[in-house]
C-alpha cells in the first residue's frame, strides 16, 4: 500500500508530459503511486505515458477507451486506482507540483488525525524561469485549522477552501465515495467541493504555494462554449438539488444558507453574468434564449427559489425574462 496516491489528467498535453511527470518523481517525499489518465489524445501524449511509467512503477499510464471531452472521468478512474492508497491528490498535466508538496501536506495530516484534507496555494506562472526555488522547514510549517467547512464556502468566507480538487491532499477513506459527474465540463470540480465540504468536519490550511498553476493565452470565449457553460451550470444546480435537497443531505445548520447560494449561484452564473458581459448581436441572439429557457426551467422546477434573492436580483430577473434587455443590464450593471 502507497501512502499517497496522485491522480493526473491529460489531454492532448505532449509538451508538458515530461515536466509535469518530473515535478511529481522529483518530490521528496517518495511513497507514491502516480495514476496518470489520458481522455485519448489526439497526439503523442499517451506514449510519452507510457514511456515515463516503464522507467518508473510508481507511475501507472491508463487511457481512456474513448474521448469523454472532459477531466471528469478521468477523475473517477483515477480515484478507483488509489483505493489502495491512505491519502490522494489531483493534479492537472500541464501543471507542475513543489518538489516538498507531498511531504508537507503528508506531515501536516499525520501530524493531526482530526483533519479530513489540508489545502494550500497555488503559484500561477506563464514561463518556468517565474518559479523561484524555494526550500521549506518540512518539520515547522504552519497550519491553521477550521471547522464549519461547507459554511465557510457558501459564505464565500475568506478562510474557506477554495472549489478546485487540485491543491488539496484528501484521507482516502474519509471521500472515497463520491465521484465527479460525468455530464458537466464547467462547474465540475464545484459540484464535487460541495459534497466532499459537506462531509468535512475539519480541514487545515497551508499558507505556501505549493501548487504551480499554468497560465495559458485566454482564448476567445466561443458562442458553443458560452452555450455549454450555460447548460453546466443549470445541470450542476439541478444536481446539487438532488443530491442535497432531495436527498435530505445539507446539514440543518446550513439550509438557509445553502439555499440562498442556489438561488444566487443561478443568478450569477445565469443572469449577471449573460445579461452584462455578453458582447455582440450574434452572440446575444445565441446565448440568452439558452439562459432565459435555463433560468425558467430552474424556476418552473422548483429547484431555486426567487424568495431567497434581494429584490434589486428580481427585478433584475423580472426585466431578464421579459425580454427588457436593455433594462436588465443596465439593473444588473447597477445592483450586481
């Protein structure tokens, strides 16, 4: 049995197998099983897998036996491969980890059996030479703990942990039910954040970046894109719905809350968001049908309540649905 098991995405990342796979087998902490998840990429990603995994048995190269268009199953056939590991940790392969990652996080949780996972920052970088080597006290680093995890995150608290699943090291037995779901690209790694939160009873915090997050150009966001990310987040909220609304699964002490954030996440994500930025005739004449037959939908199916909004987001709604477009951005510009 690996004390740590690190799941790693790829698709279509042949200039960053090697570095990324480096920064993993460059750690000082040593037992680990690498389980490295290819959605069958196009170029030669998975043979550089391969390659890494035959010099190296802690790293194990799996591909996907057909393109899933996001990291999700990738995910859970990595979270199957760890059950065999106390602790794991996701990891994006483009991305590149401290060489102390694991062994900090891996004496911080040991240290304090009440933790559930400990979380720490991420160091966002464009070009390598933007990462200085810095050297850690393993033995003295600071943790700071915190209870009320899930209430923290809808509170949007400053100490919460944030939604990403990848700068985080979780205890296998703790989460090893839960899984991410398969039909949403965006808002995937939300989803999961709020079930494993809602099973935390104490989590820590690392204040060192010890997660390198990779800069890429922004592409222009695409009408299909914006499409897409418009249906996730209404599949997400329906999700959340059903796992914590109807399957009796929020904590009483967080209800209100709970079902406050819904209504505001869908506000945000389907309303603000479309209604302000949104740019250009062809654009708008795509999206906001798909946001309004969304957002209604929402309503119609009782999976957010209206009620729970300040009356400044409903009126903001109101001239949204009524197609009072011009009103509704100019509200939204004004109340958010």
């Amino acid at each position: 049995m690996k004390k740590i098991g690190i799941i790693v995405v790829f698709y279509n990342l042949s200039h960053y197998v090697e570095a990324c796979l480096n920064s993993i087998k460059n750690q000082t902490f040593t037992d680990f099983k690498c389980i490295c998840v290819d959605d069958c990429s196009t170029d030669d990603t998975f043979e550089k897998l391969q390659q890494f995994s035959a010099n190296d048995d802690r790293f194990v190269a799996i591909q996907n036996e057909r393109n899933y268009g996001s990291p999700c199953h990738s995910r859970n056939v990595g979270i199957e491969n760890v059950n065999d590991c106390e602790y794991f940790m996701f990891m994006d392969g483009d991305d590149l980890l401290h060489p102390q990652t694991m062994e900090i996080c891996f004496n911080a949780i040991t240290k304090k059996s009440e933790l559930d996972f400990v979380a720490f920052n991420k160091f966002t970088f464009g070009d390598l030479s933007e990462i200085q080597p810095q050297q850690y006290d393993v033995h003295n680093t600071p943790i700071t703990e915190y209870n009320n995890t899930l209430e923290l995150f809808l509170k949007r608290d400053a100490n919460s942990p944030d939604s990403p699943a990848w700068n985080k090291l979780y205890r296998y037995d703790r989460y090893q039910e839960f899984r991410f779901y398969e039909d949403i690209f965006y808002e995937d790694d939300y989803m999961y954040a709020l079930q494993l939160y809602a099973k935390t009873n104490c989590f820590g915090k690392i204040d060192l970046p010890l997660y390198f997050y990779r800069r890429h150009e922004a592409s222009v966001t695409s009408g299909l894109r914006a499409e897409r990310y418009l249906n996730d987040a209404t599949t997400r909220l329906k999700h959340t719905y059903d796992y914590f609304i109807v399957g009796n699964n929020i904590p009483t002490s967080v209800d209100t809350l709970f079902r406050q954030q819904m209504a505001s996440d869908a506000y945000r994500m389907i309303v603000s968001k479309i209604v302000r930025k949104t740019k250009g005739k062809e654009l708008r004449d795509q999206l906001i049908p798909v946001a309004q037959r969304n957002f209604k939908k929402l309503i119609d199916e009782k999976i957010i309540d209206l009620n729970y909004l300040s009356s400044a987001n409903r009126l903001v709604i109101n001239a949204f649905l009524n197609d009072q477009l011009g009103l509704a951005k100019l509200l939204a510009k004004i109340f958010g």
